[in-house]
C-alpha cells in the first residue's frame, strides 16, 4: 500500500492523527479496487484542494501546504472532545 501510495506522491501512513474515520474507511476501500481507480481517485482529491482558491477562501493554500498548519487547533479539538482515546473505533458506555 505504502509503494502504491508513493507513486501517486501521497505518503501513507498510519501512526498520525486520523483526522476523519470515514476518510479513512473510504481509502482503505479504494485501495482495494485496484491501482487504476486509486489513480482517478487521486486525480479528484488534487482537484478538491483547488477549489477553495477557485471560491475565495483565504489561506487555504497555505493550508494545504503546509501539514503542521492547523495542527494545533485539531490537537485541542482532541484533547476536549475525545481525551484518552487511542484507536478506532472508540466506544463510550
């Protein structure tokens, strides 16, 4: 997965924030389709980071580009809402 991944110059990586479950659950999905539907799928992601320039939304290039931007804000996010949580999925009972 890592070498498909490299190849369309994306970094897979498991050991980070997973940011979004569904994203995660998608890709993991995709990936079994085979490698040419990977690559339309990569095409669509470049696409999306596009548009935000496309609609006017200021700093989102700077956003995209650079990956510790924002990172703060996720980590308090983390900490308030979901403290001592370190897998997926989580339960709460």
């Amino acid at each position: 997965m890592k070498e498909v991944f490299r190849g369309l110059v994306f970094e897979y990586d498991t050991a980070g924030l997973m940011k979004r479950p569904d994203d995660h659950r998608l890709i993991s999905f995709i990936a079994g389709q085979g490698y040419g539907v990977i690559q339309k799928f990569s095409e669509v992601l470049s696409i999306l980071k596009m548009l935000p320039n496309k609609v006017g939304i200021e700093g989102a290039a700077e956003l995209i580009n650079d990956p510790n931007k924002g990172l703060k804000e996720v980590n308090e996010e983390l900490q308030t809402y979901s403290p001592h949580i370190t897998g997926v999925p989580h339960f709460l009972v």
